[in-house]
C-alpha cells in the first residue's frame, strides 16, 4: 500500500513539472512566424536596385559607379553597355519590369539612365507607375521625398516647355517657308521642268510605268504629279 502511495505522488509531480514547459514550448511557437508569415515578410521588404550605364563608344567601365551604388546600399545592380539615346536597352527593361511597389531605382547619375528628357520622364513615369521611387546620387534627387517629388514635377515642367519651343519653331519655319512660296513638308522629287516634261509625255501616249522608270522614280510619284496636274492618266 505505501509503495503504490508513493507511485501515485511520483506521477502527479512529473504532471506538475510537464505543465510549465508545456506552456513554455506554446509560449515559442506563437512567438516565432511560421513559414507563411516569414515568405509575406520578406515580400513587403523594399529594395534598392541600381542601374549602370557606359556607351560602347566610351572607353570606360562600370567599377566608379556600381561601388557609388554599393555604397548607398543597393541589393542588386544592372549593368548595360549601350548609348544614353537608345530606348532598346535590355538590362534598363529588365530592371523596370522587376521593379516592385516599395523599390527604389538608383543611378549614379541622372544622364546614365537617360540622354533624352523625354525619355528620361517616360522612363521616370513608368518607374511612379510601379509603385516604385527612383533617386539619383550626383543630383541628389530621391522621389520618395518631397523636395524630390518637386524636383520631378520641375523636370516635367521643363520638358513640356521644350516640346511648346519646338512646336513654336516649326510653326515658324512654316510660315517663313509660304511667305516665300515654298510649301513644308518633303522637297519633290522632280523639279517643275521636270513635271512639265512629264505631264507633256503622258499627253502624247506615253505610259506612267515608262515615264517612272525614265525619271528613276516610283509609280506613285508620276501619279502624284497627275492628280496635282488635274489630267487623266492613260
């Protein structure tokens, strides 16, 4: 009877002592994430991507500004090999298409990204369009900030205003051109003696294929000089 009294009192300790760590070992587990919580996590983190850029025609290499952009923290760097002024440039789409709301794409200079004003705010537009902020080193322009956001706007401003200037040219060259009696547009292929012959050629029979290949230019050209000449084609 006394051992099975001290057997009884052994178990009920060892159910004692379990309970704490018990609680201790869910206490752990609801602390740490599990692997869903982990994976979501990681994909809200930004990141800093930077791009980098030499022409083919430059005799210089990448190393100045990849460690410019490892110093400012950048997790990944595309380097390209191509001039500012092409659009087709695969390292540049490869970044835009992996850029994610929250990253930041980083140059180590404004003109790396982009010769072109015009391509340089497509570029930018595409960038906002992603979710994603862009910042420039040498310029100290970051759009995550608002002196940033202004320096953008202000880059837009300036590119509306070129395009107004460029517009205002033509419009100018324009009307210079008919003041003189010169039309705009593409200068004609044949001069005036030359469209007179022709249209004195089709008058007498001949066809507009022969004539276009006497004058070595296109079948439409000779048509074009009909239809201005109000005549009917034989």
């Amino acid at each position: 009877m006394e051992a099975n009294y001290h057997r009884a009192q052994t178990f009920v300790c060892a159910t004692q002592m379990a309970t704490p760590q018990k609680r201790a070992s869910e206490r752990r587990k609801n602390l740490s994430p599990n692997e869903t919580q982990t994976q979501q996590a990681k994909a809200t983190v930004s990141a800093l991507l930077g791009y980098t850029r030499v022409s083919k025609a430059e005799d210089q290499d990448t190393a100045p500004q990849i460690e410019a952009l490892e110093a400012a923290g950048c997790r990944r760097i595309f380097e390209e090999k191509a001039s500012g002024g092409r659009w087709d440039r695969p390292e540049l789409h490869r970044l835009l298409d992996r850029l994610g709301t929250g990253d930041v794409l980083v140059v180590w200079k404004l003109d790396r990204l982009s010769r072109s004003l015009e391509d340089l705010l497509m570029i930018l537009d595409r960038i906002e369009k992603a979710g994603a902020g862009f910042r420039s080193l040498t310029e100290n322009i970051d759009s995550t900030t608002a002196s940033g956001r202004m320096m953008m706007h202000m880059l837009g401003s300036f590119a509306e205003f070129e395009r107004e200037m460029v517009r205002e040219r033509t419009q100018a060259g324009l009307r210079a051109a008919r003041a003189q009696g010169r039309g705009g547009g593409r200068q004609p292929k044949l001069t005036k003696p030359q469209q007179a012959e022709v249209i004195t050629m089709l008058k007498t029979g001949r066809s507009a294929a022969d004539i276009a290949r006497l004058f070595r230019v296109h079948r439409t050209t000779i048509s074009r000089i009909v239809s201005n000449a109000a005549i009917k084609e034989p």
